[in-house]
C-alpha cells in the first residue's frame, strides 16, 4: 500500500525558494519507486511572512507545521528585514518555530566528500576523512535564557544582556540524544562547554558525566569551547560525536562545516521528544545570489534525505537521493560555492536536471 506523508514546505527568503524546489522534485521523482507518495503544503515564515502578514511566524504556519509529518525548510532572511526591531525580524521566526515545536536537539553532521577535498580551505591531509555529527541543543541556553533585554542604568547608560541557563532536565534530554548518537556511529563522544569560566557549563559537564555510567560503550571527553574550535581546525578527525549546548554549537557547527568545503553542501534535522521534525541545510539565504540560478541546491536535497531517515523512516529512499549527489559530484558538476579546477561550473537549475536523471 501507497504511505502518504504531508510535507510541510517552508521555502523562507533568498536562495530558498529555488533550492525547495528541487527538493520537492527529486522527492516525487523517487516517490512512486519506494512505493510513497507526498502532500506537500506550503507556509510562511521569515521576511516572507512578514511581508505577507506582518510576522514573522504566522500562527497558521505553527498549526500547519504541527499537522504534518514532516517539515522541510530551506532558509529564512536577508538585508531587507534586518533593520526591523527584534519580535519582528526572520530569525525570530525560525527560533519561534523551534520553540513551538520543541525541537531541542539539532544533528548537524559534517562529512568531507572524496570529491571535494580540495574545495576546502584546509590542506587535503587535515581534512580528509572528516566525519562528524554536531549535536546542539536548540531550545535553551542563552537563545532564550531570560531575563534578556537592554536598559537604561541610573548613570544614564544603557546595559544589554541576556541569560546563559540549562536546567538538568534540559542537559539531561540533549545528553542522551549525544550518547545515542555516537552509540550509533564510532562510539566517541566529546561535550563542549566552558566549565573554566561558567556555572552553566559545570552543571552541564556535571549531567553529562554522571550519565556517561549509563553508556559504557561510548567514550566520554570533554573540551573547553575554545579548545574545541582550535582543535577543530587543526586535527578534526579526531571526533565523532560533538554535544554543545545551543551558542556554543551555533558557532562549531560553522567551523564544522567549513571544513567540508562549502556550507552549501550540509544538511541538518532538529528533533523534538515527539512530532514532526524540521530539516534544513545549514546554509543561510544568500539573498546575495538570490535568483539567479546560482544556488547550491545539494544542502537542500541531502536535508530531505535526512527527513526520510529521521521521521519516515525510508532509509532506502533516503539512500537514493544521497547516491544521486555523489553521481552528480563524480560527473564533475558544481555550483560556484564548491567549484575547483577541473570541473564544470554549473547552476541550481543543471544540478536538478543532474539529479533528476539519476534518479528516474
Ligand atoms: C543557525 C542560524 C540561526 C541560529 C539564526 C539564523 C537564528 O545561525 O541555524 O545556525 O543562530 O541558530
Ligand atoms: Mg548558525
């Protein structure tokens, strides 16, 4: 029998329109070989949902994403909206969308591809071999710690600030999501934090040691956050698994993926305890490049790929789409962002057609 799935599609701002839909192709190209079929619905959020209505995060978006399956995103943001005050600018939409789903653990894997070591910026015998999976926490920290905000003192000045806080129940979730995940990949686990300086980060180390009883089979380390973004550049194929809370991962995940050559080829899933999960790349809008025909749409279909792994649960179909971005990277073809010497330059629409070929 034919499993439907409804989509939610949130195509966002810049690049993101274009690159969803070539998502939503390679997705009903495979659809009818693994016996699926899809129903996607689109909604609104970031600069185009302000524009559309004001918000950045219509409620209507929040109910329609709660009634799906799934929920593809491609990427919110851009020059227009970012003089806007704060409650109504795209980023506030997509951290209200990760609040009102309650996606705290967001996997941000980071694999160097044979076939573009050398569109990384670091030597060929660093990178080569990388394969790691940045778990973040995404509903906590300091994104959303209050009190926040920025006062006028007594002097006259004004004061900004903002909360860095975990409770244990929240180190406690996203931990485990860490040891479950290097439990299913080489078993090594690294937490990030900055328990040399903050208090928040002891009680993080604290979780996160105490729980490590419960896993045996996963090795346990621990680095400071600066420590962690150095050794990154310097020898990033000792990881596997990276757990750091919400800023913190904010900022490895960037590193991490430039390791790889360009953020325009990484994918990511943010999960919650339950109900649909949001899969995006983990490249931003790049209003810059912005129609035409420039984009890299691989970030976009390799986040599919995840969605059918995570919450469909169709690891052969996901397998498919990934194959078709290796056969389309042997055949020589890349966008700007991952071009080298040697092969061909080419746009969104040519790496659709690509895919689109090779999966038929
Ligand atoms: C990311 C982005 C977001 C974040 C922004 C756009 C709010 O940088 O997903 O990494 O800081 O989490
Ligand atoms: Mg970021």
């Amino acid at each position: 029998m034919t499993q439907n799935y409804r989509i939610t599609l949130l195509p966002g701002d810049g690049i993101g329109p274009e690159i969803i839909a070539v998502a939503v192709q390679v997705l009903e190209a495979i659809a009818p070989q693994f016996d699926l079929s899809f129903s996607f619905t689109e909604a609104l959020l970031g600069g185009a949902a302000i524009d559309a209505t004001g918000s950045p995060l219509p409620e209507e978006t929040l109910t329609t994403c709660r009634n799906s399956d799934a929920i593809l995103l491609a990427a919110i943001g851009g020059y227009k909206w970012d003089n806007l005050p704060r409650a109504q600018r795209p980023e506030t939409g997509l951290l209200g969308l990760r609040s009102g789903l309650g996606l705290f653990a967001n996997l941000r894997p980071a694999t160097i591809l044979p076939q573009l070591v050398d569109a990384s910026s670091l030597k060929r015998e660093v990178v080569e071999g990388v394969d790691l999976m940045v778990v973040r926490e995404l509903t906590g920290g300091v994104y959303f710690g209050e009190p926040k905000g920025i006062f006028q003192t007594e002097t006259g000045e004004k004061r900004g600030f903002n909360t860095m806080a975990y409770t244990e129940s929240e180190i406690d979730r996203i931990a485990k999501v860490g040891f479950e995940t290097a439990q299913k990949r080489n078993k090594k686990l690294c937490s990030v934090d900055k328990a040399n300086v903050l208090e928040v980060s002891q009680l993080w180390r604290d979780r996160v040691t105490a729980m490590s009883a419960d896993y045996p089979d996963v090795e346990l380390s621990h680095l400071y956050v600066d420590n962690a973004a150095m050794q990154l550049v310097r020898n990033p194929r000792q990881f596997d698994t990276i757990l750091t809370s919400n800023l913190f991962g904010d900022i490895l995940s960037d590193i991490a993926a430039m390791l790889t050559g360009s953020i325009g080829m990484l994918p990511s899933a943010s999960l919650g305890a339950n109900g649909p999960g949001v899969y995006e790349p983990v490249h931003g809008s790049a209003p810059d490049i912005a129609g035409q025909d420039k984009a890299n749409p691989m970030a976009q279909v390799l986040s599919a790929a995840m969605m059918l792994r995570y919450d469909l649960n169709q690891p052969a179909a996901a397998a498919k789409l990934e194959e078709a971005v290796v056969g389309v990277l042997d055949a020589g073809f890349r966008t700007g962002d991952i071009f080298s010497e040697g092969n061909q330059l080419v746009g969104c629409d040519r790496i659709s057609k690509e895919l689109l070929s090779r999966l038929a």
